[in-house]
C-alpha cells in the first residue's frame, strides 16, 4: 500500500510542492534575519560613535581618504581630468563635513527603528535587541536637540 502511495504522481508532485513552498518559505525567513542583523549592527555602529565621537570622526577620515585615494587613480590612469579630480575632493570634503555635523544617535535610532519596522516578523534576537534600544536613543535624540536648543515634539522624531 505504502509503495502504491509513493509511486502515485499526484501524491510525488505534492510533496516536490511543499518541499518547495518550504525552501522559499526558508529563503525568505533567512533573508529578513539577516537584514535585521545589518539593520540592527548599523544602528550600534551609529550608537558607538555617539558615544564616541573620536570613533565617528576615524571612520569617516578612512573613507575620505579611501575616496581620494580613488579618484588620484582614475586621475593618475587619465579616467578623469585634473578638474573632475578636483570637483570630486570637493565634493568628498563637503561630504565628510555633513557626515561629522549629522547626529549620530538619530542614525542609531533610524536604524533600529528599521529592523524593527520592516524586519519583522519573525521576531529575530536582532528584532528584540533592536526594540530594545530603539526607545533609549529617541531619548537620547531628543536630549541631544533639546541640548541644541531645539521645541521638540513627539511627531518630529518620527
């Protein structure tokens, strides 16, 4: 009886069914974990550098440095002119200078508020951790600008 099941192609093609509802149901469950991860990670990198501007202020004079070091190879191998090289620094300069006056505790919370938005469910360890933290650095966003001498209102930090 159990062989006449098995050789029977409605119940064969059943079973590759749900075996494949069940790989795309897994693809998508390892999908959102991990960008809850990414989202959840970048929310501490942004907490870490509010915590310590010097970290934030390293980070962003590597990748200046890294951008620049890119467009003098494009200039050097004759991809770019000296005035495209110049434009682009420029550019890298004013760049770095918003990213250095931007508050990096809006950014942490931005991303925690992400991976708890549009990462679940399922409810992922980073969900949870990000929920978590989530409400401790609109707190701090909040002192930050009221330090800034900044009316701040509950729709504001939304």
């Amino acid at each position: 009886m159990a062989g006449k099941i098995l050789q029977n192609k409605y119940f064969r093609t059943a079973v590759v069914i749900a075996g494949a509802v069940a790989a795309v149901y897994l693809m998508v469950y390892l999908d959102v974990v991990l960008r809850a991860r990414s989202a959840y990670l970048e929310g501490e990198k942004y907490r870490s550098w509010h915590e310590k501007p010097e970290l934030k202020r390293t980070a962003l004079e590597k990748k200046y440095a890294e951008e620049i070091k890119r467009a003098e190879e494009k200039l050097t191998a004759g991809k770019i002119d000296k005035e495209e090289y110049d434009r682009q620094a420029q550019a890298f300069g004013f760049n770095k200078k918003r990213e250095l006056e931007e508050s990096s505790i809006k950014y942490a919370y931005i991303w925690y508020q992400t991976a708890v938005e549009l990462f679940s469910p399922p409810e992922s360890k980073w969900v949870r951790q990000s929920r978590e933290k989530m409400f401790k650095a609109k707190e701090l966003w909040r002192q930050e600008l009221i330090r800034k001498g900044i009316k701040v209102e509950d729709y504001m930090l939304e």
